[in-house]
C-alpha cells in the first residue's frame, strides 16, 4: 500500500490565504478528502491534452491528501510520451506534475468533486463514479468498459472512478467478446439486450455500454451489488477448500 502524505504547495510570496474562501474537494468515486485550495477549481485553466486543471503553486496554496502515485508514462496522441508523477487516494489518481521541480501541479478531470460521500451517505445517496455517466446528447446511461481478455470466465473485475473492469474470455479483437458483455450486463443490470448498446472507445480495450431505462445511481448499485455476490462466492468457496 503505498504511503499517504500530506503535502502543502506554496509560495512564500504567494497571496494570503483568507480561511473563508477555502475549498474543500473529495475524491469523486470513494468520497475521501483530496486536497484543500484557497481557491475555486472551476476557474482554474485546463491542459489540451487532457483536460486537468493548471493549479500554479506561486500563486495558489493546495494542501493535498494524497499519496505517492508513483511514475507513469503517458502516451499521447501525437505520439509524444509524457511524465507524470502522481499524487493517489489509495489506488486513484488524483493529480500529477509533469516536472517534480515545477510549480505547475495538475488535477485530473472528473477526479474530483466538492461533495463528500460521507455527507451523500447522510443523505440517502451515493456518489457514483465519473466512468458511470448520463449523456448529455441522448441522455442514456453510458459506461465505460476497459476489457482483460482470454479469462476463465466472462465476469465483472472491479468498479474504478475510471472504468468498469471486465474480465472476458475471448480476444478483444473478436466479435464474440461484445456477445459476452450484452450477455453479462442484461443478467447484471436486470435489463433486457435492446435497451443495451455497445461501441469502441479509442482504445482498444476500452469500449463504450449505454443503458436505457436506468438511472446511473441504478447502474452503479446494481454493479456493487453483483460485485458483493462475486466476493462473497468466493469466500464460500475458500472456505470449502479449507474446511
């Protein structure tokens, strides 16, 4: 588990601080406390490439929540290959910088969001994760699949704020892999196979599933709920094997 740090970006002549205009953001998926801004993301500027908002440590103080997300190499897609150090809760990531001596610090898009889980909780409701949305053109339910092929068996893996992990048994490339994910998710999803649809994203693992008839609160409940009945078989098995 990597460790979680506390780290607080300023700069000595950097702005002062007026505590009531600090924003609190919260992971968007599990809802945990991010990173604390003396300013309001929305009116940050945004990268091209993908999306993130430009927080600039001269002039703002961040005081993240996070933990060392390690190095990844990112591929654009002119072909360039980019750095980022991230910064994760747990396993998402949450923001990065490109040089570790700049003061340019980038927050993912969707990552974050200024409702906690805990006060969804409060309220009877849970934040469902930005890789689970409702369209703006068709307003359908749209998820975003990333696929592991040439499994034992066509089933659900886990529920990031990214993706929706699949494990299927075919190659992605074939046709049958799209019959074993219609198949999966009208028996997970309780729906019957035309309010489904599927397409490919940009990459080749990831494809597209859009619900009709659902809200995206059912979508994501009804994927946490098989996910329980996948680990709770699991353990039953385990324990037959050992009993």
């Amino acid at each position: 588990m990597p460790k979680r740090t506390t780290l607080t970006f300023t700069s000595e002549d950097g702005p002062r601080v007026d505590s009531t205009k600090l924003y609190v953001y919260h992971c968007k998926y599990s809802g945990r406390h991010a990173f604390t801004i003396d300013a309001d993301l929305k009116k940050m500027p945004r990268r091209r490439t993908d999306g993130a908002y430009i927080v600039d440590t001269n002039e703002h103080t961040i005081k993240l929540y996070t933990g060392d997300g390690g190095l990844k190499y990112i591929k654009r897609q002119n072909g360039a290959v980019e750095k980022q150090y991230r910064q994760n809760l747990g396993q998402l990531p949450i923001a990065y910088k490109s040089d570790l001596n700049s003061p340019l610090l980038y927050i993912l898009d969707n990552a974050v969001t200024t409702f906690s889980n805990q006060n969804a909780r409060r309220a009877g409701k849970l934040l469902v994760p930005p890789c689970i949305t409702r369209s703006d053109k068709t307003g359908l339910v749209e998820m975003r699949l990333e696929l592991d092929e040439r499994s034992h068996r066509c089933c659900l893996s886990r529920v990031t704020a990214d993706v929706v992990r699949v494990h299927v048994t075919g190659l992605m490339a074939n046709d049958s892999v799209h019959e074993e994910l219609f198949d999966l998710f009208s028996k997970v999803l309780n729906v019957r196979l035309s309010q489904l649809d599927l397409r490919r994203a940009k990459h080749n693992r990831n494809r597209i599933m859009t619900v009709e008839g659902l809200t995206p609160e059912q979508v994501f409940e009804r994927l946490r709920e098989q996910l329980k009945k996948q680990s709770a078989a699991r353990e039953e098995k385990r324990q037959r094997r050992h009993g």
